[in-house]
C-alpha cells in the first residue's frame, strides 16, 4: 500500500510542477508580448531620433546615418538575445521535482520491499520454510545412539 501512496504523492509534486511551468511561461509570454508591443514604438521613435541626430548635428549623410541606426539594432538584438535565453526555474518548481524524485525513489523501494515480502510469505516462500525449518531440526535433534537398547 506505501507504493501506491508514494506513487500519488509523486504525481500530486509532478502535477505541481508542471502547473508551475505552465504558470511561469504563461507569464512571460504575455509580458514578452507587452514588451514586444512598446519595444517595436520605442524602437520606431528611437530610428527617427538617431537618424536625424546622425544626419543633422553629426553631418554624416542620409547612408552613414542608416548604417549607424542598423549598427545599433544589430548589437542591441544581440544583447537582448543573450538576456532573454536563459530562464532559471522557480524555487517551487524545483521543489516539486525533489519531492517527485523522492517519491519516485520510494515507491520503488516499497514495491521491491513488498515483492521480497510477498515472495517470502507466499507459497514458495513457506515451502522454502518448511524444509530449511525441517533441515535445522533434523541437525539439532538428538539423535538416536546406535548402542541404545531399544
């Protein structure tokens, strides 16, 4: 019976777990979309003011202007990619999964534990009982001397 207890006990972390995954990138997809949404005004508003900023004070032309703008957008791209690729997971997600592990762990020593137990109480363990029982009698009995009259 502790293996099917330990083995809902794993569930139940394994269903938390996941419910905290789901939660935690249900998150930031919709704050990545928020994001996204003024990213792309800001980012139209800042091509604008870098570009007549190059073209007017700095006098650099309308082509230097541009390749200075797409300079800009590349590196920030780059610096942004490496920022939003890792993710560390929460501290209850890892919870859950120590707790599934356990659990997991367990359920298969209780199972292990209940086949030796089953195999020893069972049929052929008893009979295995009966003739190792047997075999000890038989070795410490007394025994007959052969020189006793009968």
């Amino acid at each position: 019976m502790k293996a099917v207890e330990y083995g809902k006990a794993a569930a139940s972390a394994e269903a938390r777990r996941l419910q905290s995954i789901a939660l935690r990138y249900g998150l930031r997809v919709a704050f990545l979309v928020v994001a996204a949404l003024f990213g792309l005004f800001t980012l139209i508003s800042a091509h604008v003011t870098l570009w007549v900023i190059c073209y007017g004070p700095w006098h650099t032309g309308k082509v230097w202007a541009s390749l200075i703008v797409l300079a800009l957008d590349i590196l920030l791209t780059g610096v942004f990619v490496l920022l939003g690729r890792g993710k560390q997971p929460s501290v209850a997600e890892i919870e859950a999964r120590m707790t599934r592990d356990r659990n997991l762990t367990a359920m298969k020593n209780a199972v292990a534990l209940s086949t030796v137990t089953a195999t020893v109480v069972g049929p052929a363990g008893r009979m295995a009982g009966r003739s190792i029982v047997g075999a000890l009698r038989g070795r410490w009995s007394r025994r007959r001397s052969v020189f006793r009259s009968r």
